[in-house]
C-alpha cells in the first residue's frame, strides 16, 4: 500500500555531481565514459543540456561512436557511445575594438 505524504512531494535535489562551469569556457572537451562519467552517454548529454539551459548558454555536443576490432565505428543505434565532445559556446558580447 502506497504512502500518504501528508505534506506532499518533497522538495527536488540537484543530483548532478558536475559542475560544468569550469569547462565552460569556449573551448572544446571531450568527456570518456568509465573515466569522466559512469552512466549512459544518453544521461550524461541531458545532464550537460539542462546544465547549460540552467545557466542560459549555449552547447554543442559531439557523440564519439564505439569501435569494432577492425576499427569500424558501430552505430549509435547498436551500442552507446564512448565518449562525448562537449563545447559551450561562451557569448563575449559584441564585437567591440580590437575584435
């Protein structure tokens, strides 16, 4: 039987453990699963887009497809990537003198 939450839903945590903001610095980083994250690259993407949506910057990200012993890339669709090239696109604002 589920439980009546007299005082309703608890209040949501951030659960990310990153803090991207040191590498949001406009330059490209690439990210390996097992080393830099443990879940899917799916969950990792989503966690760097809504980091970015947060602090109202732009990203770009770069899926770096698996390979097989002859060192074909196997499709995203087949198996999750292993790591993943993340930008964000740093605004400076208007191009101003010596620009």
């Amino acid at each position: 039987m589920p439980e009546l939450l007299a005082d309703g839903l608890p209040e949501r945590t951030a659960r990310s453990r990153f803090d991207f903001s040191k590498w949001a610095d406009g330059q490209a980083w690439k990210f390996v699963k097992g080393d830099d994250y443990t879940s899917s690259t799916e969950t990792f993407r989503y966690n760097v887009r809504r980091w970015a949506r947060q602090q109202g910057i732009e990203v770009e990200l770069r899926p770096y497809p698996a390979v097989d012993a002859e060192g074909n890339e196997i499709p995203l669709a087949k198996q999750d990537a292993v790591a993943l090239g993340v930008r964000f696109v740093v605004d400076r604002g208007p191009a101003g003198p010596g620009r």
